[in-house]
C-alpha cells in the first residue's frame, strides 16, 4: 500500500487505514512519515482534551462517560489511550480499551491504544502524529488519556486545549496532590469518586490555592479619586485606568462520580466554557504555536537520535558495546557525545 492509499483512506474515514497508519506510526516507519506529509494541511480542525491525573484516579471511567456525552450531542470523537510498556516484555496491558468496550461497535468513536515505549511525562513518542491522524479522519474531539505520572503532566498540556487534571480524595495527602506542575497545567478539576469522604475539603483545598496563586500574581492596585481600582504603570506615576477584568483563565472545581456519570455533563459544559474563552481571547492560536512547537522539537530530537545512534555504531561498535566500554572507563561519554552532536 502507498502512502497515497493510506492517506486517501484516513481522509475517507477508513477506520482499517488508519489503524494500519498508527501501526506504521508507532513502528517509526518511513512509509508512515509520507503518509502524514500528505495528510498535515488537511489537519488543525479537532479540540483535543487531555485527561491526566495520578494513576486509579478514574481517568479511564472518565473518559468513557466523556465518549458518551460527546455523542449523545452528535460529535465525532477519537481516544487515544496511552498505557505503560512493560519493561519485561515491551508490550502494553492496554486496560482501558476494558473501560470503554461500549462504544466498540459506534463508528463516531474509534479508540486507539497507544504503549508509552519507555517514554517519561505520561504520554507515548508516536502520541503527535496519531492525533495528526484521527484529526484528519474528521474527528470533531479527540480525548487523550495518559498513564498518569504524577505531579510532572507537561507534556499533555503542550498537547491538548483543554487539560482535565483528575484528583481523588483519599489517596495520601491532599496538598501534596494539587502542589507542583499539576497546578499549572491545569483547566479544569475534576474531583472524581465525590461520593468519597474527603472530596469537599479538596474541593475548599483547591480553591484556596488558586486563591493564593491569583493573589500572588496579581498587579499592585489602589484607589483613584473616584474610589476606583486602577493599576498604577509605575512606581511614581499617576494612577489612570480603571482595572481590567481578568483575562487569563481561572480553573474551574468539578465534582464527579464518573462510575455513576453524575456531573460529566457539567464538566462537559466547563470545557467548552474554556473552549469559548480561549478563542474569545486568542489563546487558541497561542496554544497552536505551541503544539507545533513541541511536536517538531519532539519529531527532531527523534531525527537526529536515530542519526546519531546510526553513526555511533558504524563508527564505535553497538550501543551495548559502547555502554560496557564506558561503565569500564574505557571510554568518554562525554567526547563521544561531543562528537556525534558535531
């Protein structure tokens, strides 16, 4: 099959191509890279939703209930579950397709599972280019569900629109869950298993730390003569403008019992109102920037690693050979590096 095949039938919405396409993506194979040359302008349409969270946080059930809200609304949906690699074997448990086998048969939804491949920050190398894929097919929403590594999500948020953080009362500390990078990344909570004790003080817990974080960054103000809150420009000049509304986002609180799908449709209603504000306000171009950013460093370190590793062992032996050669101290890992970054 050529790349033309392929990319016509992804664009036809051919659900075997394109499942064919991911493999080939996942492969890293080069029939893969001229088919998504050919399929890049027809993409940029689809609102990716990231769903990340520690992991028996429910982000699996979740995202089931978010598959059927969407639907029940007439949108076309893709999923991309993204699970761990077992280092023993290198294959993926691939559990949520468990979660979501509902919706097997729905041809508006197609889910695809995607092993993490010993990649770090939840999220699989080949993740970029399949939502390249599903976006291209047509796919109106298209849910991310990462592994769930903790505190450190960035690489979903450089991914996705809107980035759903799930957090679940009574799994060790609280404030230890909500501190860190979790806390930036974030456009929206969900408080699953809210039936659980504990889920009201994470909620107040919650709030009072992007109570404290806006505080933080907010701009000196005082009163002008008419008892109005202005921000001066500088120290020692005069009080002008009356203060703005805010306009960068402030995360919204959901409370959710996803097993019995109590308050998915609000939180549904809570995404779309950051879709609403981020296009109102033009985030929604800088956020582009950025997941063009992020998957072409992404699509050239992996470039350049493959050229390097390739050049290493024409030139020094294979990889293992040289790893022994340097744990032995025969070897510089720092020359060598040098050199081949040369």
């Amino acid at each position: 099959m050529t790349a033309q095949e392929l990319a016509d039938g992804v664009l036809a919405g051919d659900v075997r191509k394109a499942s064919r396409l991911m493999r080939l993506i996942d492969d890293g194979a080069p029939l893969a890279t001229d088919a998504l040359k050919l399929l890049f302008p027809m993409t940029g349409k689809a609102w990716i939703i990231g769903i990340t969270g520690s992991p028996g946080a429910g982000k699996s059930t979740l995202t089931d209930r978010l598959i059927t809200a969407y639907r029940a609304q007439g949108k076309s949906v893709g999923v991309i579950a993204v699970d761990p690699t077992s280092p023993f074997t290198g294959g993926a448990i691939l559990g949520d397709r468990i979660r979501m086998q509902g919706h097997a048969t729905d041809p508006g939804v197609f889910i695809r599972s995607l092993a993490t491949r010993g990649n770090l920050g939840g999220l699989s190398r080949a993740t970029g280019d399949c939502l390249r894929v599903m976006d291209a097919m047509g796919r109106e929403v298209i849910i991310v569900e990462t592994v769930g590594v903790g505190q450190d999500e960035i690489d979903i948020a450089q991914l996705a629109h809107t980035t759903v953080v799930v957090l679940v009362p009574g799994m060790g500390d609280d404030i230890q869950a909500i501190k860190a990078g979790i806390l930036e990344v974030a456009d929206v909570f969900v408080v699953n298993k809210a039936d659980l004790d504990g889920a009201d003080r994470m909620v107040r817990e919650l709030r009072a730390t992007l109570e404290l974080r806006h505080a933080i960054k907010a701009p000196p103000m005082d009163h002008d003569a008419h008892h109005r809150m202005v921000r001066a420009k500088a120290e020692g000049t005069p009080l002008e403008q009356p203060l703005a509304g805010p306009v960068e986002w402030e995360p919204l609180i959901q409370k959710v019992i996803a097993a019995k799908g109590t308050g998915v449709d609000e939180l549904v209603a809570a995404i779309g109102k950051h879709q609403t504000h981020l296009v109102e306000t033009g985030e929604k171009a800088k956020r582009e920037q950025t997941r063009a950013m992020t998957q072409f460093l992404t699509l050239l370190k992996d470039r350049l690693l493959r050229a390097g590793l390739d050049r290493l062992e024409r030139e020094r032996g294979k990889l293992i050979d040289v790893a022994a050669r340097i744990a032995e101290r025969k070897a510089d890992p720092y020359v060598l590096a040098d050199e081949l970054a040369r």
